[in-house]
C-alpha cells in the first residue's frame, strides 16, 4: 500500500479505498524548482522590469541593483537566475546578472549585490499566484467529475501604501 494512503486510512478507517496519483515524475536527482536562464540576447535591466511587470501583471516590483552600477540604466542582463517565492535557498548563491524571486532577506540581497548580481523580488505570492490556472487545468483532467475552481478574492496579502 502506497506511503500516503496508508497514513489517510490510520487516520480515517472509514475512509473508501484511494488512489493516489503522481501529477508528475519524480524530478531528476540535482534538480529542483530554480532554473538558470541564459537570453539569446542581452537586454537592458530597465526593458527587463518592465517585461517583468506585464507579465505577472503587478504595477511594482523591488530591484536591488548589483554594487557595481552606479544606475540601472547601465545594466545589462544575459543571465536570470529564477526560483517562485522564496527561492535564496535555490539561487540565492547563483552568479547570474539577476536574480528573480518573490522574497530574500536583508543580508541574502547584500551578498548577492556585493558579487555583482542584481536582485529582483516580485513579493511571494505574485511569483506563484500565475500557476494556478496551469494547476487548475491539470486537476481538472485528473479529477474528473470534481468542480476546481480559482478564488476570485484571493489576492497578495501585502499592498504598498
């Protein structure tokens, strides 16, 4: 009996027999949810927040730009290291011209600065929130029959003031 139905039966025996189903494979040993990206051409960090931002559909994001531009306007990027949420744990060290997540801390942003990356951080929950509809649909297809929906006032609990 798989690991996780037999944890659902001791606690519930009344519970009718289950089927758990993996939504994917198990992931690749070395690999995680992080991703580094090289662009097939470099743009401009500017160019490249405003991409950002029309494409998580947030009108501000926070930049942290690396030590060693005295403005962002001198920034190019070719390399975007990327994880949704709170990625530092998985490119939080990554050399790439920028990192882009949903949160760091204070001293997580200054290392990542001090060696030359700019950081990127979109708020938690914006880095997430577009999957939903990827998931939504997938859950549809293996659950037929249950009603999936997306709640219409979930939102990010933090606003700027």
């Amino acid at each position: 009996m798989h690991t996780l139905t037999h944890q659902v039966y001791q606690l519930h025996p009344e519970a009718s027999p289950l089927e758990v189903i993996n939504l994917h494979a198990v992931p690749v040993r070395g690999t995680g949810q992080g991703r580094l990206v090289t662009l097939k051409e470099s743009v401009g960090l500017n160019e490249l927040l405003e991409r950002i931002k029309n494409h998580i559909n947030i009108p501000n994001i926070r930049l942290a730009l690396a030590e060693k531009y005295s403005s962002k306007d001198q920034a190019k990027v070719k390399t975007v290291a990327l994880c949704a949420g709170s990625g530092v744990s998985v490119i939080g060290k990554s050399k790439a011209d920028v990192i882009l997540t949903g949160e760091m801390g204070h001293h997580d942003v200054l290392a990542a600065t001090s060696r030359g990356t700019n950081v990127i951080l979109c708020e938690h929950t914006n880095t997430e929130r577009g999957y939903l509809e990827h998931l939504q649909k997938e859950l549809r297809e293996i659950l037929t029959g249950v009603n999936i929906i997306l709640s219409d006032v979930d939102k990010d609990p933090l606003v700027v003031v």
